[in-house]
C-alpha cells in the first residue's frame, strides 16, 4: 500500500528519485513515514498544509476496511 503514497509524492516533487517512504507496524496502527528532499517540503505539504491533509485523507480512506489506524509523517 505504500506504493499509493509513493505515487502520490513523486508527481508532486521535482526530485522524485529522494522520494523514500517507511512502512511500520505499531499494535493496530500503521506508519508510513513520507521523506522528500528539503526543496520539496512546501510542494507536499501545500499551503496551510492542504496538501499534506489531502494525503492523510486518501491513505485513510484506503485502510478504512481494514479497521486499522493510519498515520503519515512527513519528515524533510
């Protein structure tokens, strides 16, 4: 499922190649951590953070079924 986010990191940023994200299991909650290149900050997490809300938004619809917590970080 982290191919998703991936996805949608990559048509966002300019360097798509330092897009990396991890996937942990804590318990009942899912982590992905989103890293991007520092330049590509603003152009993930958008203004007022729109962006970054829209992300969280959709990886949690995906996982709905599942009955599990998601949770995404965005790191620089």
């Amino acid at each position: 499922m982290s191919e998703l986010l991936t996805y949608m990191a990559k048509s966002l940023v300019i360097n798509p190649d330092e897009v990396v994200v991890k996937k942990t299991e804590r318990g009942n909650t899912i982590v992905f951590e989103l890293s991007v290149a520092p330049e590509d900050m603003g152009k993930v997490i958008g203004k007022n953070g729109k962006r970054a809300q829209a992300i969280r938004s959709i990886m949690k619809a995906k996982y709905l079924r599942t009955g599990r917590r998601i949770v995404v970080d965005i790191v620089g």
